[in-house]
C-alpha cells in the first residue's frame, strides 16, 4: 500500500463516478510501452499532483496536508477573530503581520472540521485529534510524498486501462483533480494504464506558464523542476525571515555605499539607521542632533531571493537608498545588498 494513502486511516473515502469507455484508442496514443502500476512513478506523480493543496491557509493552521472548513473562531495573538468566509483571513493576517520580531500564536476553538489530502471532510474535537493530522501530515513530508502544489492539469485527461498482457482494455475520462487523486489512490495491483498523451499543465516557476506535457518522462521533469523552484522560494522565505529580525534587533550605519566604483558612505557618517518592527525606519544624526531625524519605511519580500525595499522621505542625501535592494550576503551583524534596477549601485550595512 502506498504511503500517500495513511491520511486515509482518519476517514473513509467517497466514492466517485467515472465516465468509461470502450471506444477504440488510436494506437499511436493508445500504445504506449510506459505502461504503469499502481506502485509506478507515475501514479505517484499523478496522486501527488491531484491530492487536495490545504496549503494555502497554512498561515492560519499552519498544516499544508489540510486546510480548515469555515466558519471557525480563533484567537490571534491574543485577538479573537471569527473567521466566516476566506475574506476574513486579512484580519488574520494583518494581526500577524502588525510586529516582525514577535511570537506570533494562533489558537484555534475546538471543535471545526478540515478537508484532508484525500478530499475527505473531518471534524476536529481537540487538540489531541489535530495533532494526529500534523503528524501524518509531518511524515508525508518528510517522505517527499505531500501534496504537489506547483503544477495544475488542465482537464480532461484521459487514463487508457490495461490488462496484464499489456493490452488495451478501455479508458477512463477524468475531469477534476478530485476524480484523478480516487482514480489512482484507489488502483489495485493488478491494474495497469497509462496517460494519453499529450496533455497540458499549468507550472509555477519563476513565472506561471501552461505547457503541454508529452510523455511520463516529460511529466517527472516538468515536477522535478517546480519542486526544486518551490525549494528555493522556501530557504529563500527563511533567509527573508532572519534578514528582517536582524535589522530589527539592530542599530546600523552604512559601512560602504558603492555606485560604479566610488564610495559615499562619508555622507551617511554622522547617521545611525534603526529598524522597527512595524515596519518603520528611521536615520538618527548621532553627531549633530539639531538635524531632523529622517523618516522612512522598509520591507523584507523573497520569491527566488530576498529583497529590502527602502523608502526615506524629504531628505535628498538619502534619495539614494530609496532601492528594491536584493540581498548578496547576510551576517548576525551586516547585510550586503545591491540595486535591482542598478548592478553597479551596492550598499553594505552594518550592526553598531
């Protein structure tokens, strides 16, 4: 039995109806020497790519293998939010995003009900039962075999059936992803079938494309590709993270500000650069304090790398700095960072 299928230890599967047919298959698609088990990459990739995605209100419940069946009620960093439709998680998330540099803890009210990875609907009585999930959910993980959320088919595919003998049976039509996900999940072994290529998929990269998919090799690079993108978008949401706490737990100055080789940073001598947690930034003239203060805003954002957007108001030495920097290198006490819209135009900060 496969791992994917330990999520369905918490509940019974739905049955579904499948369109069938015995039309005959043009041999060129229906001849296909890839024939494929139960147990094959395919059927992996397949399930994988069909499960049901919880991931999207991982901010709320933090479990990617779910996700929560509205109404429900939570307390958000001490705030008791109710959330009635998928409108409502702004509340959540701008609670979340008030601080930078704090715990941030979300406490949900037992009991509420979930949609699992198989589609399945389950009601939540206590904490004990949500551990349950997270622990499975853990395990799929950790085994690479969670939910693939970077490629969506574009139905209808069409699944031509086998016997033994390789010959050709039949086909099924599938015209959701909750009907491929039963199809394949439910397989026997003694079942073999293949896609009928070509069929197309919408991939998440570097950018959202729709591309046509030929073969089952062609499918484990399309898959390969996108996982390994998602890798990099998440270290690069973790950099993001302890770049933004390292500017926030400290006081900088700018160590060297750099545009096609000549260096500025004596105008920013006599200044200290302070981050705050709610997103503010403010540059302190330490030397003389008659100068006023100048004011200004930040942001951390990542996709593939991380970047720091500067924005300081009515002070033209600092016009400068008003940059989507990407981040070249970060340590606990400096942060190298060059212009996105200029390569020659870099700026080293670093903790006081």
């Amino acid at each position: 039995m496969k791992n994917l299928k330990l999520i369905t230890a918490l509940c019974l599967l739905a049955i579904f109806s499948f369109t069938s047919c015995q039309d005959e298959i043009d041999n060129e698609n229906g001849d296909n020497p890839n024939t494929n088990t139960a147990n094959s990459q395919t059927a992996s990739n397949l399930e994988r790519a069909s499960a049901y995605d919880g991931s999207f209100d991982d901010f709320l419940d933090g479990v990617s293998c779910s996700s929560i069946i509205l109404p429900v009620t939570a307390t958000v960093n001490g705030t008791q939010v109710s959330i009635i439709s998928q409108s409502d998680y702004q509340q959540v998330i701008d609670i979340l995003a008030q601080f930078n540099n704090d715990n941030d803890t979300v406490v949900l009210q037992f009991p509420f009900a979930v949609t699992l990875s198989n589609y399945t609907e389950v009601v939540i009585a206590s904490q004990s039962d949500y551990d349950e999930i997270m622990n499975v959910c853990e395990t799929l993980e950790d085994a690479g075999e969670d939910a693939i959320s970077c490629i969506d088919f574009n139905f209808p595919i069409t699944i031509l059936t086998y016997s033994l003998d390789f010959e050709q049976t039949g086909s099924v039509v599938v015209e959701t992803e909750q009907q491929l996900y039963t199809y394949i999940n439910s397989m026997g072994d003694d079942q073999l079938f293949s896609v009928n290529y070509p069929i197309t998929a919408t991939v998440e990269g570097d950018t959202s494309q729709t591309i046509s998919i030929n073969s089952d090799a062609q499918l484990q690079a399309e898959i390969s590709d996108c996982l390994g993108i998602e890798s990099i978008e998440e270290q690069a949401q973790n950099d993001a993270d302890e770049v933004e706490m390292i500017l926030v737990d400290g006081v900088f100055e700018v160590q060297s500000i750099i545009e096609a080789g000549v260096d500025t940073a004596v105008d920013f001598a006599e200044f200290t650069i302070d981050f705050a947690n709610d997103l503010s930034v403010v540059a302190e003239n330490v030397v003389n304090t008659t100068v006023q203060d100048v004011q200004g805003t930040y942001e951390v954002t990542s996709q593939t790398e991380v970047h720091v957007n500067l924005t300081f108001s009515n002070n033209t030495t600092f016009n400068i700095l008003n940059q989507n920097w990407v981040v070249t290198n970060y340590s606990s006490t400096s942060i190298s960072l060059q212009s996105t819209t200029n390569a020659a135009l870099t700026l080293v900060l670093t903790q006081i």
